[in-house]
C-alpha cells in the first residue's frame, strides 16, 4: 500500500536522513524513532507530500503520491503538532468543514456520535477557542474517525491527552490497524497495543 524509496531529507545545509525506506501494508502499523531534530517529523512531511524529499519516492498503491495527490488525501488522514483546528469554528462545523475539503459528506449525526466517542459531547457547539489543547487534540482525533480513511499519518497523537486520552488513542489506533488500517507515527511515550507489535524505523541514526 505504502512504500518509501530511498528517502533522504536536508535542512538548510544539514543531511538530517538518507537512504530511508520502508514498505507498510494493510493491518501494519510503524513507529519512527529518532532524537529531537533528527528528522521524525520531516519524514511525516514528506510522506504526507507536505514536503519534497531531496531524494528518493513515497509510492501510495504503486503511484507516486505526487502523481495519485487527489486520491492519496482522500485516503490518508494526519495529524500533526498542530491539531488543524479552526478557532472561531465548533468542534462539528470543523469536522464537516474537514470533510467538505476532502469531497465528502458528513452528517451531523455521524459527527456528534464521533465527538462523544472522544469525550466532547458537551463541547459540540462550542468555539475551538474556548476549548483547551486537550479537547482540541480529541477534536483531532474525532477528524480521523470521520475521515474514512484507511492511512492515518500522527505525530506524537498523545500530546496533551490525560490518561484516559492515552487509552482512548491507544485503542483507536489498535481497533484501525486490526480492522486493516495502516498506521504511522511518533511518540515520546510508550504505547499500550495491547497485542499490536508495530515495525520500528530509526531515524537520523
């Protein structure tokens, strides 16, 4: 489904990764590794195709993402350290706003059961500027419930979330990957899968 060629990543004048590759298939989860500032994020980027790498090809279904862009963002879904969320938007005007973007519908009854799956039934109809990181986070996450889509790119996806968030995140992304969803992301916290043994990729080592 996923594959990466070759891949090398500078910044500036600095070589951060080169020669990076990986193939990732349906049920299959990867978790990149790496210190801070050696290119975990960069990767994200790039194999978002938010970022050119300086070598090598991200292929999505056989097709370079740059060449399949339309149906690669209908099928893979990020989420970065930002959480892409519209202040003076609620958390249901930002899911449906989210979809409409990506050429699908989306009910209002489909995204209200989305939000109370993450905690936020009591924060549908309120401005994203009144809500904390946390909730914006499950506001994210309630995004990728909705999206359909069977990729899902995170980058460090438990910042902010409290315990109870953790499990939640932990278990959304068990239930996709076992469901034959793919998976990729970073973390600085240990992840529970409960059984889910993800690939591991270092980076900039």
């Amino acid at each position: 489904m996923l594959t990466a060629d070759e891949l090398a990543c500078e910044r500036g004048e600095r070589l951060l990764f080169k020669n990076l590759g990986f193939e990732l298939g349906n049920g299959e989860a990867l978790l990149v590794r790496g210190g801070n500032g050696r290119g975990k994020t960069s990767l994200l980027r790039i194999l978002c195709g938010l970022t050119v790498p300086a070598a090598g090809v991200v292929r999505w279904r056989g097709e370079p993402i740059n060449k399949a862009h339309e149906q690669y963002g209908r099928e893979m879904a990020y989420i970065g350290h930002a959480n892409g969320i519209k202040d003076d938007l609620s958390p249901m005007e930002n899911l449906q706003i989210a979809a409409a973007l990506c050429g699908r519908d989306l009910d209002d009854a489909t995204a209200t059961a989305a939000l109370e799956q993450v905690g936020l039934s009591r924060c549908v109809d309120l401005p994203a500027r009144v809500l904390s990181f946390g909730q914006r986070r499950r506001v994210a996450l309630a995004g990728l419930m909705t999206a359909g889509a069977p990729l899902w790119i995170l980058d460090e996806p438990l910042t902010g979330l409290d315990v109870h968030g953790v499990a939640m995140v932990e278990q959304m992304i068990r239930d996709h990957v076992v469901a034959g969803g793919l998976a990729i992301m970073t973390t600085h916290q240990s992840l529970a899968l409960d059984g889910l043994t993800p690939k591991i990729l270092s980076v900039g080592e």
